[in-house]
C-alpha cells in the first residue's frame, strides 16, 4: 500500500503531514523518517553510536587497568596461593582489551564507510593532524590479535614510588621485546613500536588515543552539519511538525478523559523538570499566564489552539 505522503511531493506543509497522520500515523512516521535528510541523520547517529562504543569499551578498559593496578600493589597479590585470583584478573584485562580494540577496528571501518558517502573536505588533514604517530592505527589494530598470545606476568606491572607526593603509581606496560616475539605484526606497526618507548604504557596510550578521536570526531561531525544541514533541515522539520500534531492528540485524549476534580499540580514532575515546576510556580496559581507558561515550556506553543487550550484552562481554574 501506497503512503499519502510518498504521492505528495516536497516540501509537505503541516496541513499536509495532518493529512498523513489522519490517515496513519505510523505510515506519516515512515516516510518522514524515509526522506534523503532522514536517512542521512540515521547514518549520522549510527556513526555516533560507533564512537560512543568506543569510548565507553576505552573507559572500561581503563578502569579496569586501575583497580587491576591497585590490587597489584600488595605484594600478596602475587603469591602462588593467590594464583587464580590473579588469572582472573588478568583474563578480565584481556577481555577488556579485546573489546577496546575490537571496538576501534569497528569504528576506523564505520569512518571510512561514512567518508565514502558523505565527503567532507579537509577530512584526510585533519585525519592525519589528529592521529599524527606513524603506525598507531595499525599498531593499535594487531594489539587485539596480540592480545590472544599475551600471557600478562607480573613483570608488566612497572611500581613507582614518589617518595616526596607519598604517590604510589603502578603501570601496565608491554615491552618492545615481547611485542617483537610475535611475528603478527604489520610493517606499519612494527614502525610504531620502533618509535615507541622501550616500555609502552597500554593506559596512557589509550588515554591519549581517545583525546585524539574525541577531537577527530568533533571536528568531523561539526563539517558534516556544515556540508550537509540544508539537507538535513526538512526532515527536522517533518518531524517537529510531527510530534507536535502527535502531541497535540495526545493532549486532547489525556485531557478529554481527565476527571473534573483532577489536580493538575499532581502530575507536574511526570513532564517538567524541577527548574520548569519553579519558574511555573513563579506565575500566579491557576492563572492563565501560568497555563500559558506551561503549554510554553510543554513545546506545545505552536500547536495548541483555543479549543485546546480552553481545556487546560479549566484544568487549572480556581476552585471553588
């Protein structure tokens, strides 16, 4: 079945998109969320759900460095009684790794996918101005499979001591030796590791790594919206039109079978948040302009005719 939307051609005005709703309101939903704009912004999120995996699978992993970190410093930790304790840990820091990782790949191949369609200029400068260490990306990439070969030993927990802070630090490192005993890695890779620092820091990479991708990813997402807004700007506006008829329904029902003697202060905190209730509180009780406030800060302005707002009026009249 066709959608009375599809058969209209753009732009779609309210009166229009009512028209769609009346119909069907899930189909009016459909095709909005179908137009070029709609579309786009799906891909713009989704890329957006990529990077906050990311993050969150860095974040996880970092956390658990530190309290992999703090239980490590007590010399007991080690102990053979203690072995499976230590195991435990330690397949937790792998797994946390491979996630991260794992995540990153996933992430890199998303971005690149996304450039493909959606260009954007200047995107290969500030690429490389952001992530400007030769072979981090494919160092970073053949960790998760190194990963699967590492056996952690306590030898990879550096402990130093500030005697004059009292700050006890430990560090998880690897170092150019064991990564070089496994011969997975790319020429690319191999030329990071050869930068690197006899002793590399796995938190401190991946803290600055996702400084990095924090600022990329900004700037990135800033330049599509520039390109882009023009196309992006009428499905925003379908679909403001669109919740707002939506909610103007919903409104008519929710108040058509309120009771009479309904307190309307009662539900307040169920839509407003506690800044709204205290500058609708600050209008005088019950009056009109605090109805109008309300319908304001609801978002309902545009959308709330008198027939409407007469109903919240005698929600909110004085009683008797």
């Amino acid at each position: 079945m066709i959608r009375y939307l599809n058969t209209v051609p753009h732009p779609w005005s309210r009166e229009i998109i009512e028209h769609a709703i009346s119909d069907s309101f899930q189909d009016a939903k459909k095709s909005i969320e179908e137009t070029a704009g709609g579309k786009l912004w799906r891909t713009v999120q989704d890329l957006d759900d990529s990077i906050r995996i990311f993050h969150e699978s860095t974040t996880e992993l970092l956390d658990e460095i530190c309290l992999f970190g703090d239980r490590s410093k007590n010399p007991t930790f080690w102990h053979r009684a203690n072995v499976n304790e230590v195991e435990i840990h330690t397949r937790v820091v792998k797994k946390k790794l491979f996630y991260c990782t794992s995540s990153l790949m996933a992430l890199v191949d998303h971005a690149r996918r996304f450039y493909k369609a959606t260009p954007v200029c200047g995107y290969t400068d500030q690429l490389k101005a952001a992530f400007s260490s030769p072979g981090l990306h494919d160092f970073l990439q053949g960790l998760r499979n190194y990963n699967t070969h590492w056996r952690i030993a306590q030898a990879n927990w550096i402990i130093r001591h500030d005697f004059k802070s009292g700050v006890r630090v430990a560090q998880f490192t690897v170092t150019k030796p064991e990564l070089l005993a496994w011969d997975g890695w790319s020429a690319k890779a191999k030329v990071f590791i050869d930068s690197a620092p006899d002793a590399i820091d796995i938190y401190g990479l991946f803290f600055e790594y996702r400084k990095h991708v924090q600022h990329f990813y900004a700037w990135h997402k800033g330049a599509v919206l520039e390109k882009y807004g023009q196309d992006i700007q009428p499905y925003f506006e379908y679909k403001r039109l669109y919740e707002g008829i939506m909610k103007k329904c919903t409104w008519n029902l929710i108040i058509a079978n309120a009771p009479k003697t309904v307190n309307p202060y009662q539900y307040l905190d169920q839509y407003l948040t506690t800044l709204q209730i205290e500058r609708l509180l600050a209008f005088k009780h019950r009056s009109d302009g605090q109805v109008d406030a309300l319908i304001q800060m609801l978002g309902m302005e545009e959308f709330c005719d008198e027939f409407l707002r007469e109903k919240v009026l005698a929600l909110f009249r004085p009683l008797t």
